[in-house]
C-alpha cells in the first residue's frame, strides 16, 4: 500500500486466491460500514470542498459521493444475477460518463448518502443469508471474465475503502478538519 499514490492510495485491487467464512464476513463487515464512513467523511465538508478533485484529473468529492451508490448498485444486481441466473454476463457501464452528469456533478450529496445506506441494508442483508456454496456461483463481465460471487464481494470491499480513500486522503493532506 502507497499512501502517497492519489489514484489507488490503498493500493490496487488483487483478487484473493481463496476466500473462506472469516475472510467473507470481513468483507461483507467492510460494505456494511462503508455508508456510515462515508457520510462521516464528508459531514460538515462546504460545497468548495466537495468540488475539489481528490487528485489532479480526477473526480470531485462529490462525484465520488455519487459515483458509490451508482457503483454499487450496479454490482448489487450483478449479484442477484449471479444467484438467480446460471452464468449471467453482467453489463458494464462508462463511470466517467455517469460521474459527469448534472446530478452527479453538482447535485446535493444527501440523496446518494441515503440511497447507499438503504442499497448497503439490503446488499448486507442478502449477503449475511446466503448459505456458504452461494459465493461459489459465477458471473462473467465483459472486461474482468469470469468472476464468483466470493470475487465480487472482495472487489466491492476493497472498491467502497478505496474511494473512501480517495476523500480521507485528500481531506488530511488538505488539512481539513474533522469538524469545522
């Protein structure tokens, strides 16, 4: 891990060779804190701080806000997919283009704030009742092959920390405080 590294301060993702049962409930522990991390992020955080780019060239705090729910709406479905379907190819989306949307862009960041804690409540709660063989089942993304259900779970876990990353670093680099 390179902190100093603005594009992937935890570091990139690296699919785990084998996930047993401590290692899921880690990581389906790391999607259920990511909202309430979020929003502690960016609490009390002025519009000229959701504006700043957490690194030359990037996004904007407030379109990382927007960009999580977007993100992990989409891999909420790729997981009901992976359970209801047998090998469903998942469709992929251009983040880039969502990110610069009007309401992304500029829109106020309680509306994605409370859409990923409630997407989080169910994401979690489907996760946490899935029997141990329901991780096994597959999808297939056009760009990342295939994938289990364990690998998707890995991914958006290191993906929520990652780009809670991109706010905490910019915030303590920046100087900001936790509370104005």
């Amino acid at each position: 891990m390179n902190p100093t590294d603005l594009a992937y301060p935890i570091g990139r993702f690296e699919a785990p060779a084998r996930i047993g049962p401590a290692e899921r409930e880690g990581y389906v522990a790391q999607i259920a804190a990511v909202p309430a991390d979020l929003r502690r992020a960016v609490e009390h955080r002025s519009d000229r701080q959701l504006d700043t780019p957490y690194r030359p060239g990037g996004w904007s705090v407030r379109q990382v806000v927007h960009h999580l729910p977007d993100s992990h709406l989409n891999a909420y479905l790729r997981l009901k997919l992976a359970l209801t379907e047998a090998e469903p190819t998942v469709r992929p989306y251009d983040e880039a283009r969502w990110a610069a949307l009007p309401e992304a862009h500029k829109g106020p960041i309680a509306m994605s704030l409370d859409l990923l804690d409630s997407l989080h409540q169910r994401w979690v709660a489907c996760l946490r009742s899935l029997p141990p063989e329901a991780f096994a089942r597959t999808l297939r993304h056009p760009e990342d092959g295939l994938m289990s259900v364990d690998q998707l779970l890995a991914k958006y876990a290191w993906h929520g920390r990652h780009h809670l990353a991109h706010i905490t670093s910019l915030a303590a680099r920046e100087g900001w405080q936790k509370h104005p």
